[in-house]
C-alpha cells in the first residue's frame, strides 16, 4: 500500500471513530446517563431571559426531597426545601383536533341558506 493511500485509510478510519466515541460517551455514566442517578428536573420556570426558578428532586426513596432553586448568571440559591410530591399525570389523550373538513362542512349549510334568500 502506498504512504498516500495509507495515510487516507487511517484519516477515513479516525473521522469515522468520532461519531462513535461520542455515542459511547453518551451512553456511559462519565457522559451523563447515569441510571441511578440521585438527581433530576421536576419543573423549571423561567422568569426572564437570563433568570428562573428550577425545582429538583434529590435523593432516593424516603429520602427524597425537592430544592427550589433560584438560577441567575452568576449565582444558584436554595429558594426552599420540601418533601417530594407526585407529580400528577398529564391528560393522557388530549382532544382530538378538529378537521378543516368537518369546520367547513358546518358553515357550508348557513352560507346555502344566505344564498338562497
């Protein structure tokens, strides 16, 4: 194999090993996909463009609890402390959405009246 050719593989070879280091970096604790991780995002609200208040949960079992935390640029304050609550579950099937078709076809009958007056 030539030194041309050669050097080409191994470029080929370690533009193709990024994206897959990146991948099981992602998947690795190290890269944050801890699965018993002791903290995670309840609820954020955002207050401004650069300020919010983050609620999360830490802790495992019964020794969880919720920190209020107020986030700016240069700082991270505990607002409040409680106990974990359920979160309650979302509407599980949301209203379905009503067809341009069927809108139509219920102005389609007034505006026949209109006209033929």
């Amino acid at each position: 194999m030539t030194p041309s050719l050669s050097s080409f593989f191994w470029f080929i070879a370690l533009i193709a090993m990024i994206p897959a280091a990146l991948w099981l970096l992602k998947r690795t604790p190290l890269g944050g996909a801890a699965t018993g991780s002791a903290m995670k995002s309840v609820a954020v609200l955002p207050l401004s463009a650069s300020q919010r208040i983050v609620t999360v949960e830490v802790g495992h079992g019964e020794n969880r609890r919720w920190l209020v935390l107020g986030v700016s640029p240069n700082s991270i304050q505990t607002l409040h402390l409680m106990d974990a609550q359920e979160i309650p579950a979302a509407n599980p099937m949301p209203p379905p959405p009503v067809a341009f078709a069927q809108l139509l076809s219920r102005l389609r009958p007034a505006n026949r009246d209109q006209h033929d007056r």
